[in-house]
C-alpha cells in the first residue's frame, strides 16, 4: 500500500484485512490507462470485513506480480 493509500484507509476507519478483504470479494468495476507511462489503474470495488462497500484503486508493477495499491476509500 502507498503512503496515500494508507492515510486514507485509515481516514475511512478500514484496516489492511478490509483492503484485501475488499480485493479478494470484489470485482474490477473500471480501468484507466496512464497516458504518461501506459501502466493501467484498476478501480476494484468490494467489501470490507464488516460488510461495508470500500473502493480500491491499484495497479501492477512492472513484473505484473506485484500489485500496488493506489489509494482506498469507504463507498
């Protein structure tokens, strides 16, 4: 998670098992291709463990198998 990512996760009150809980129930809703460096963003909207929706926004590095997430927020 990014610096980012994590001051709003924690803004919205959702901890890092919400982020992967979100991840693994949810499905990709949107993508957005950089126009600077051609890296795709992934919007991926899921629950959190309680059950509330949350939103991730993420992307894969350069090997494809580590993903970064962008920034976080409750829906």
């Amino acid at each position: 998670m990014t610096t980012h990512a994590d001051e709003e996760a924690d803004a919205d009150d959702l901890s890092a098992f919400d982020v992967e809980n979100a991840i693994l129930t949810g499905a990709i809703r949107g993508r957005q291709k950089e126009p600077e460096t051609g890296e795709w963003k992934y919007l991926v909207r899921g629950e959190a463990t309680n059950g509330s929706a949350v939103a991730v926004v993420a992307k894969f590095g350069a090997s494809r198998k580590l993903l970064y997430i962008i920034t976080v927020y409750a829906e």
